[in-house]
C-alpha cells in the first residue's frame, strides 16, 4: 500500500494580485475586499480586460495590488472616471472601489447617478463607518453615538444627522441591477461576499446595469478596538443598522447558481 | 469642402468631431449650449459616445477616465461650469492626459449673465486647479478660427499629453458666420503606449496623479515644466495688423480683438499710425513678441472684455519701459469700436505717464461711461 500522499496547494495568491506588500494595517478588511475580487476576476478570467478605479481613502493604493490596468481618480469621482472608461470601452470590465466618505458622502452626485444610468460598471463599497484614511473623522454611514475624532462625545443625529443605508437607496433606482450588502466578519459571510462580487461582474457581463456589493467591513485603527474585537463590534453594532441583503437583483441573474 | 454659414457653437462641435472626436461629456450651459446638442445628434449617429453628465464635476471626471483610454475626448462648458471643473483639470494635468475643453465665456462673476465675456482667462490661463500646471489656451475671433484652433486643439493635446482649452466667448459662439469645416479624419486606429485599455497580453499600466514621495512629486512637476517650455518655445501663435510702421499698438484676443481691429481700421484712415497684436495662444503668451515691440513702439492699448486679466501679463513683459494704457468692458458689456477708436485718438494726441496705474486711469474714464454714481 502507498502511503505517500501528494503535496497539494490549496491557498495561494490569486493571480489577480501583484506581490506587492499590502500597507493596510494588521487586521483590516481592506485586505480581504482585495483578495475576494482578484479571486473572483481569476475564476472568471476577465484579469486581462479588467480596468479598475481606485477611491480617495484608505485604499487609494488599490491600483499596487490588483494585477491589472487601473486609474485613480479624485475623492468620491470613481463612478465619473468609470463612466468615462466604460463610454468608450463597452467591452472592458470596469469597477471601482470606494470607501463610504469617498461613495456616500463627497461622491453622491456620481454614485447615484451612476447608479440612476444603469452604468454598466461594478462598485465596491467599503463600508467601515468612519474616515479611515484621514484617521477617524466621522462618515456618512459612522453610527448614532459612535465616537470618532470628529464626533468626539458620539454622533448625535440632532445635529450631524443620520447614517445612510447606501445599499437600500441605491437599489430604489430602475438603473441598478444587482445591489446587495454582505459583510467581512467571519468566514461565512465572507464566502457569501465573494458569491456577491461574482454576481456584480455578472451583471456587468450580461449588461443588465449598475452593480453594486457593499462590504460591512473593519477599521480597528481608528474605531480603537483590537482586529477580533473590532470584528464583534462589525456584527453587533453595524449589522443592525445595516442589514446584510439582496436590495436589488435582475431577473436575469436570479438563474446564475454558483 | 466649401463654405457654409455656420453658428459658433455648432461648427465647434463639428469641427471636433471631424478630428476624431471619440467621446464628448458634458453638462448643458448658455451660451454653450448648441455644442451639447449638436454633439447629443451626431456622435451616437456615428456610434461614439456622448454623455449629458449630472454636473460640470462630473463631466471632467468622466473626460478624464475617458482620456486614460487614449482617446480623443472633450468637453464644453460656460464660465460658471468651467470653475466648477477646476477639481478635474488639476487632477488630468497632474495625470498627463490629453483633452480638449472648450470654454464660451460668459458674463460674472457668480451667475453673472450669458453676454459675452472674457472674464474666464485668469482661471483658465494662470490656473484655477491646484499645483503647478500649464494648459495651452487657444483664443479664436471669428467662426472659421474657432474650427480651426479645436483641430489644432486635439494634436497639441497630444503631442504635449496636456490640456488645451479653447477659449472662445458667448459672441464667437453664438455668432453665424461663413466658415469652411475640415473633412472627417478617421478615428485613431492606435493608442498611445500609456493608454489604460485593459492589460491584455502585456504588463499592467497605472494612471495616477499620485506621488506620495515629494521627491517623485517633485520630479514630475520638472518633467510638466520643460514640456512648458517647449511649449512656450514651439506655440505661440498671434495674428499681426498694421505692425509694420505703427508706433502704438493695440493688443486685444478673441471678441475684443477682432473688435479692436475695426477700430484700429478706422484710426488708420484718419492717418494714425497704429496696428493690433490679437494673441491667439493666450498660454503661453506671445511674450517675445511684446518685447520686440517695445524697442519701435510709444505705447500699448490693452482692450479686453474684462477688468484688464490679460493686462498685467503685458505689463509684465513691458515692465514700465512704454506707456500702457488699458480699455475693457466688464460683466458681458461688448466694446463697440467707436470706444476703442477714441483710446486710440487720445493716445495719438496726449502724453501718457509711464509710471501709474493703467487700470485706475481706465476706471476713472470707465465710470461716465457706465453712468457710474458715487
Ligand atoms: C477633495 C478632497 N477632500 C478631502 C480629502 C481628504 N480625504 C482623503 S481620504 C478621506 C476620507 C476617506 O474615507 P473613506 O472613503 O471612508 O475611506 P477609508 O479610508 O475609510 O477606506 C478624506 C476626507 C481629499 N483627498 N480630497
Ligand atoms: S486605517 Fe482603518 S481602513 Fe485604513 S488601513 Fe487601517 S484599519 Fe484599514
Ligand atoms: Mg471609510
């Protein structure tokens, strides 16, 4: 009987990324939305047609780590930048990847009507409920009462007003067609994740409009928490407020199965 | 291809698109507007893209992903849009991506009017995006010019991987006039080697306006200088008249300059040697030509649609060696050539002092003229 077993590679760098170190810190998220896009963008061998826009924030260095062509474009323009690449190059994949002050707050003119064209582009919306980059200025979709370094005794919605649920409101719009939040706190939900971002190029693929995956996702940073706690604080805190979801899903991909 | 009466606006547009125009966006505004439409006509019937977008904002952040891809691509705007656009320029000249803006330019500040102006040259030619940057900027005076300079507009876009704006004002493109368009060019059927078209077969290309290292920065905005100055030394481009023997010069672009020349006409037949340098590249600016100006002339009559934005560049080459006089009409207030024929009788008759303010003089003598009360 042989009992020599053979060395198998289960887990390796998805050929969608550079070998580039990542400098996000220990923990985050950030990291994570990376590798669930280059592993889906290998699975469905679009690498070589994708073009990707990367945000002002946290991931304004997205372009370092995903092995193909890529442009930055300026604080909250992504989905303009896209539009316009997409215009000329119908047949490109083009996606953006944006964190929540970049998508909800100075770039909510472009998201939304982006969104209202029925662009055929593919968003990333990191949501981690805070200004990662400048470190820890309240965003858009920060929680009522949560500190930050701009809300220093916790938003109060009396005056800052109220977080915004990007996902839902994006889905009211006839553009879009595939609008759903996940979340990046474990590995369940991480699978699921990468279901989603495969249906976001999907839709893309087929033309049925604007695609967008919202990801809840960490920034123990700046929220002062320890990576595994931060992680809790995702579940029990964001998750409430932001329900993990299908808000908008075409017809037409209701027939995929991964 | 022969002549033909055509609006401002329109042949504009046409022009662009007989250049290999392969994307146009941009967000509707008067006196612009014509351009828009003409384009929302032509370019899907010819299978390329058009885009009203949400905002000027927008619309150049578009243009600037559509730049990336190597394309051919514009924009128009009117003042108003083209302050709301200063974001996206800074961020395309610090990319190095090639596109053409035109600007008809209108009355303010603020919402202002939609009358003719020149107000827009200080944002456009001495920036208005942040950092160092230089766009070309193309001033036409009449319709046949305006075609002819958004031709141009496109090669040197490309050849210095750089901004052109073509400033034209509410008059030029509102204006009919007959004009022969330049047959259509085919669409470029190569992409520069920077062009982000998706990595197919090769390594994969960024474009960014991003240098976190100040070194890098630094470097890069040394390589967007000498490309100024190459600029500066291959561009400048103006129309002289009546230069030969004229002792004063009037100096005028666009509207005002063709305006001037009228008046300059009528001075002439009243024998006073006078001539008109019209700058048709306002960046960079026909600097050398103002300085062999100096040594053969008594003085210079600036006239502009503006409070004199143009005025202190000249001053700036002649640096107080001959008079400088200064004439403007401000806020979409068109001069007629009657007012600037009698600038120039007065400085054919008086002695104009060599030290003071050309621009207080102008607004004491300004102030009857807009019934100005105090
Ligand atoms: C026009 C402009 N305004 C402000 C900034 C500063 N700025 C950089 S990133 C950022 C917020 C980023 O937060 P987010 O989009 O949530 O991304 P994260 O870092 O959290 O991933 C801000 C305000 C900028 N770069 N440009
Ligand atoms: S600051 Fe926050 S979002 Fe940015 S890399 Fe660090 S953990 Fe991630
Ligand atoms: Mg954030």
């Amino acid at each position: 009987m042989d009992t020599t077993l053979s060395a198998q590679i289960v887990y390796q760098r998805p050929q969608s990324l550079t070998e580039a170190t990542m400098h996000y810190c220990p923990g985050c998220t950030h990291g994570i939305a990376h590798r669930l896009i280059a592993e889906v963008m290998d699975e469905m061998g679009i690498r070589e047609r994708s073009i990707g826009v990367a945000p002002v924030g946290c991931s304004v260095f997205a372009y370092n780590y995903f092995d193909c062509d890529f442009v930055e474009a300026a604080h909250g323009r992504a989905p303009a930048m896209a539009t316009g690449i997409k215009r000329l190059l119908p047949d490109r994949i083009v996606f953006t990847y944006q964190g929540d002050g970049d998508l909800a707050s100075i770039g909510m003119g472009e998201i939304v009507h982006a969104a209202g064209r029925g662009e055929n582009i593919s968003v990333f919306f990191i949501n981690n409920a805070i200004y990662g980059m400048t470190s820890g200025q309240m965003a858009p979709t920060t929680l009522p009462g949560q500190k930050t370094t701009s809300s220093p005794r916790g938003r109060d919605v009396e005056t800052m007003g109220y977080p915004l649920r990007m996902a839902e409101l994006l889905a009211n719009l006839d553009g879009a067609g595939y609008v759903v939040r996940r979340s990046l706190h474990d590995p369940k939900n991480i699978r699921m994740a990468k279901k989603a971002i495969r249906l976001a190029f999907e839709t893309q693929l087929r033309g049925l409009g604007f695609s967008m995956v919202e990801l809840l996702s960490t920034c123990s940073t700046n929220w002062g928490l320890s990576p595994l706690e931060s992680l809790k604080w995702l579940e029990e805190h964001m998750i409430p407020y932001y329900p993990i979801g299908d808000f908008k899903v075409a017809d037409a991909l209701k027939e995929i199965k991964l | 291809m022969a002549k033909e009466l055509l609006k401002g606006n329109i042949a504009m547009a046409e022009a662009a698109i007989r250049a290999g125009l392969e994307g146009y966006f941009g967000y509707p505004i008067t006196p612009q507007t014509e351009l828009l439409e003409w384009m929302s006509e032509r370019m899907p019937a010819l299978g390329r893209a058009f885009l009203q977008a949400e905002s000027e904002v927008a619309a150049i952040n578009m243009l600037y992903g559509a730049a990336c891809t190597g394309a051919r691509v514009m924009t128009s705007s009117s003042s108003p849009g083209i302050s709301l656009m200063m974001e996206g320029l800074s961020y395309i000249a610090g990319t190095e991506v090639p596109v053409v803006i035109i600007d008809v330019v209108r009355g303010g500040p603020g919402l202002g009017n939609i009358a003719p102006s020149q107000g827009d040259y200080n944002q456009i030619v001495h920036g208005g995006g942040h950092g160092d940057y230089h766009p070309i900027v193309l001033a036409p005076a009449s319709v046949q010019e305006a075609i002819d300079l958004v031709v141009l507009a496109f090669d040197l876009a490309e050849k210095y991987r750089t901004i052109v704006f073509v400033m034209a004002d509410g008059n030029i493109g509102q204006m009919m006039e007959p004009a022969e368009l330049p047959p259509m060019r085919p669409i470029k059927s190569e992409y520069p080697h920077w062009a982000v078209r998706g990595a197919m077969g090769r390594e994969r290309r960024i474009l960014s306006s991003i240098y976190i290292d100040p070194k890098d920065e630094e470097v890069t905005n040394y390589r967007l200088m000498q490309v100024w100055n190459q600029i500066q030394a291959n561009e400048v481009r103006y129309r002289e008249y009546f230069l030969e023997d004229a002792d004063t010069v009037v100096i005028g672009f666009g509207t005002a300059g063709r305006i001037a020349l009228s008046a300059v006409r009528a001075a002439r037949a009243e024998g006073i040697k006078v001539g008109l340098l019209r700058p048709i590249t306002l960046s960079p600016f026909p600097a050398p030509q103002i300085e062999n100006l100096i040594q053969r002339v008594k003085g210079f009559l600036v006239v502009e649609m503006n409070a004199g934005q143009m005025l202190d560049d000249v001053l700036k080459v002649v640096k107080g060696r001959v008079p400088v006089e200064f004439y403007g009409r401000m806020g979409g207030m068109v001069p007629f050539p009657d007012e600037i024929l009698a600038e120039i009788q007065r400085m054919s008759r008086e002695d104009i002092p060599l030290d003071g303010d050309p621009r207080q003089r102008w607004m004491k003598r300004l102030a009857p003229v807009i019934h100005w009360q105090n």
